[in-house]
C-alpha cells in the first residue's frame, strides 16, 4: 500500500500543474526538442501532501530520485508528441506522522507503456498533457544542443467528495543527446 502511495504521489507530481517562469537568456526552439533525448536525472524535491478530512488535516513530505536510468523522451512534430520508452528505478521517501519510508519501485514502459504525451514550447516554458489530464508544465532553465534542464514548481489543490489534497513539489528532469 505504502508503494502504491509513493508511486501516486508521483505520478501525480508528474502528471499535474506547475508554475511557469520565462527567463529570457534561454533560446530554446521547437524544432531544437525534436529527437531523441537521454534522462540523466530525475528528483522531486521539497514534496508535500496536504490532505483534509472531516475536519482533519494530515501532512506528509516526500522526496523522489530516479537511479539505474536507462530511459529515453522521443519528440516529434506534426503532431508534437512525446514518447517515453525504457526504465529506471524510483527511489522514493516519505515522511508521515513522524515515521520515515523508503521505497524503490522499477518504472518500466515495456511493463507499462505510457501513451504518446501532448507537448508544446513557448518560450522557454515546455507544456506536457497526457490523456486531456493537468498540463505539466516545465521551465527550461539550461539549454544546449546536447543538454536540458528543466524544472517545475507545483502547487495543486483538488476536492473530491468533501476531502481536500494539496501537492507542492519541485519536478527536476536533466536531459541529454
């Protein structure tokens, strides 16, 4: 169960909004995404979850890192889609009422394929939608020909049946050719 909520918590990190920020020393252009990229690194950092219920409030912070990478973000044009393909382990830590856990859990596509992923550039903010869900949205704040990073802050709040979920995170991807 515990894996099950560390793998959402980060699915949902992954998957939701996040704050955009132009920074306009970066020149980054679509047609410099389009190709296959490396992931070198993968981290949330600064996770919390908030969850609000019957008047209760619970809170949890969380920390994910990616290790044993061997996976790959493909991006094309016309239409600009994104295709993850391979694995990684994520090593995920969570911190809830006082008591610390640690878990590590395979991502593998070829187990569980995900889906082609919208995305689209503007400026140096990149915009990733799967399946008309959340944007994901991400600021490219290094760039070369063989070199991203990107980074994004969240902020999400939901209600579902009376029970309210804050999730803060900061989402690091490093991306290379």
């Amino acid at each position: 169960m515990k894996t099950k909520i560390l793998l959402l918590l980060t699915i949902v990190t992954f998957l939701t909004s996040c704050e955009s920020n132009d920074d306009a020393n970066i020149n980054i252009t679509s047609a410099d995404l389009i190709g296959t990229w490396n992931l070198k690194q993968q981290s949330i950092e600064n996770g919390s979850m908030t969850i609000t219920s019957q008047g209760q409030t619970l809170t949890a912070t969380y920390s994910t890192i990616a290790k044993d990478i061997d996976l790959t973000y493909t991006f094309s044009e016309n239409p600009n889609k994104l295709n993850l393909n391979g694995s990684y382990n994520l090593v995920a830590t969570a911190n809830f009422l006082g008591q610390s856990e640690t878990e590590e859990e395979k991502i593998d596509t070829n187990l569980y394929p995900i889906e082609a992923i919208d995305w689209s550039l503007k400026g140096n903010t990149l915009t990733l939608i799967e399946d008309n869900d959340f944007p994901t949205v991400l600021n490219v704040v290094e760039f070369t020909d063989s070199y991203i990073k990107l980074v994004g802050e969240l902020d999400e709040t939901e209600t579902d049946g009376g029970d309210s979920y804050n999730i803060k995170a900061t989402l690091t991807v490093i991306l290379e050719k």
